[in-house]
C-alpha cells in the first residue's frame, strides 16, 4: 500500500510522534508511507527513515487555538494558509496513495476545516479514490457544543471509511471523552495504545539519580519549569530540566545562568527516554505519549496534567495512571515547589515499578486493520 498521513501539531508534538510512529510500522511491513506535517518543526522527535513533507509551519497562539500564528509568531496570513493547502493538495496527487490517513481531524483541528476539507475534497476526486481514515489518541477534548459533534460526525459519514482509535476499549473507551453516536460507533476501530518499541536503558546511565523534569515549550510547561526550579533550590538531588521548542537552546542558556548549582538545563533530548530507566523521578506534563513513556520504562513519575482552557484530556488520563505505584498527580492549581517536593518525596518512597510490557503494539495493530480495510475495498 501507499500511505499517506497528515498531521498538523499546533501546542505539542505529540500528534506528530504518533503519526511517525505508525508509519514506521507501516514501512515495517513493506509499505510506501509519508508523513506531511504542518506544524512547527521538532528536530527532537525521531523521525528514521519516514519521508516527512514540511508545509509552511504554523502553531496556536499558545493556548488559543482560535489563532494561527506563522514560523515568526505573527498571524497566519490569508496567502500563507492558501499556499498550504495548494502544497497539500498538490502531495495528494503526486503521491496518489491507497489510503489517507487525517490524524485528529474531523474531532478536532477545526481551525484548519479549510485545508482538511480540500485534501477530502481533492482525494475523493482521484480516479481512484483512496481508504479515508481518521485517526485519533485515547482522550479526546469533550466538544464544547453538542452541535461540533454532529458536525463531525457528518463529516465521518460523508467522507471516511474508518475512524482509529489508539486505546484499548477496555481502559479509556472513546465515550469517556466524546459522545459517541450510533452511527460513529459502527465506524471506530480500536489499536491499542500506539507506542514504539521500548527504548533500552541507556548505555551512559544517563540522567542516573536525577529529577527529569520534560513538559514541552514554555508557552504549555513554563509554569512546571518555574516550580521545579524552585523546587530544586531547596534539594540536594540533581535535576535536568529539558526544553522544548524550537528556541530551546536560547532559553536553556538563559535560564542557566540563574539556576542552582544542582541544575542542568537544555534543549530537549532524543535520548529521553532511555534516560528514564535511570533516573529516581520523572516531573513532566501527561500527554499520551509521554505517559506511555513513563510506563515503558517502570520510571516514578509525578504528572502536572495541562487544564488550560477548559482542557480535560491530560486530567483524565493522569487519574487513571495514579492509581498505579510510583505514580502522583499535581494539579496545576496546586503547583508549588513545596507540592512539589511532597509529591516527589510520596513516588520516591513507593514501591517499585517494573517496566511495562503489555499493550503497546496499536502501531502493529493498526497496520493491520489498515491492511483489512483496504484489502475489503479491492
């Protein structure tokens, strides 16, 4: 098969990590895959060997997702965002895949409804049309009108073949998160949580005893980098605190120069998650795939879930993992370096953890749903 995904990470990277993700399994299982990407870049993701086609980048205004702001932080202009969809559509053609793959779209990325819309508009229009699927995290953000739910779901019926979910039914079934009708439910098929394969410990033992403080750029983490600061000021562990965005490196020399002796800042690692075996605690937000992360390596760990603007995502899914050893829940609210400390000294007394094993293959298994439903339509 020819495989194409789009996905556009506007706040995060976590929908991009995703999408390469499955389309190294993809490529796995010898098929032709590429990922077109419209947010900003993010050298720290591993991207192998999938073919990454870059649109020009856009990304929220932080946590305003009604605002598209460019690579320079001004407003997406009429001319840029038309040039994306004239790019975007132009790959769809000359890749000609088998199946198109949307990641979060129609369920979210509504800001972007144009651009999606003439991608379904000019796939749906190919002599051969391709597998339409959408493809979607465990925990979605509730819609906060019951009418962007029927909308979505018109649109799932009109012009996709399958919706995949990448969750086990059994732990966080859609419904907890999205009202899920009867005709929607007929179209979801569920992966399994997508993850790659567990990293090794690391050969170095880096971040061996440390505090590994991980929650993006500052315009989500800032407020996490703040306490752990803090926090670290009053302790006597060392603590690596990694930056993400693409103004990292200038920030972590920035940030450097103030911070305690016990402190080490920089730009995010490719390494990170090797460095998980080894450290006493991780401090970090609770996307998907850093909880996955967390649960691979068997590291304690104490999540801040992102609740701006009446998100709920990140809530849920850290209320469910505390119910595991080693694993606390700080609110954002609560956030302080004493809380903080309190919450670190609780996971570091719990008991171990063993690396978890079970459950991680959703990027297999979607290949092989992917595979069923395309082989149907032949």
């Amino acid at each position: 098969m020819k495989v194409m995904i789009v996905v556009t990470h506007l706040l995060g990277t976590g929908h991009l990590a995703r999408a390469l993700t499955l389309a190294r399994g993809l490529i796995v299982q010898g098929h032709v895959v590429c990922v077109v990407t419209g947010g900003m870049l993010a050298p720290q993701l591993d991207r192998g060997d999938v073919p990454l086609l870059q649109l020009p980048p856009i990304r929220s205004d932080g946590i305003d997702f009604s605002k598209l702001l460019d690579s320079d932080g001004a407003l997406a202009s009429e001319a840029l965002l038309g040039e994306r969809i004239r790019l975007l559509t132009g790959h769809l053609h000359q890749e000609t895949p088998d199946v198109l793959i949307t990641e979060l779209f129609p369920f979210g990325r509504r800001i972007l409804r144009a651009e999606f819309g003439a991608l379904l508009d000019h796939a749906q229009a190919l002599p051969d049309p391709p597998l339409i699927l959408s493809s979607i995290r465990d925990i979605l953000a509730p819609p906060s009108k019951p009418e962007k739910a029927v909308k979505a779901d018109a649109i799932i019926a009109a012009r996709y073949d399958a919706v995949l979910v990448h969750a086990d039914a059994a732990v966080t079934p859609l419904h907890l998160s999205w009202p899920v009708s009867e005709a929607l439910a007929a179209k979801l098929q569920y992966t399994g949580f997508v993850a790659p394969p567990p990293a090794s410990p690391h050969p170095d033992k880096a971040g061996a005893g440390e505090i590994i403080v991980s929650a993006g750029g500052g315009n989500v983490g800032g407020h996490v980098f703040e306490a752990a600061l803090a926090a670290a000021a009053q302790d006597q562990r060392r603590w690596r605190i990694l930056l993400g965005g693409a103004d990292a490196p200038a920030r972590a020399a920035t940030l450097s120069t103030s911070a305690p002796p016990n402190v080490v800042i920089e730009p995010a690692r490719p390494d990170f998650r090797a460095m998980l075996y080894h450290a006493a605690a991780s401090v970090s937000l609770c996307g998907y795939n850093t909880a996955l992360d967390v649960l691979q390596s068997g590291c304690r760990a104490v999540f801040v879930p992102f609740d701006e603007g009446n998100e709920v995502e990140q809530s849920i899914r850290a209320k469910a993992l505390a119910t595991l050893p080693g694993i606390a829940v700080l609110p954002r609210a609560e956030l302080a370096a004493d809380r903080l400390r309190m919450a670190l000294e609780d996971v570091l007394n719990a008991p171990p953890r063993t690396p978890a094993t079970d459950g991680f293959s959703g990027a297999q298994e979607t290949v092989r749903i992917v595979q069923d439903l395309w082989s149907a339509r032949r």
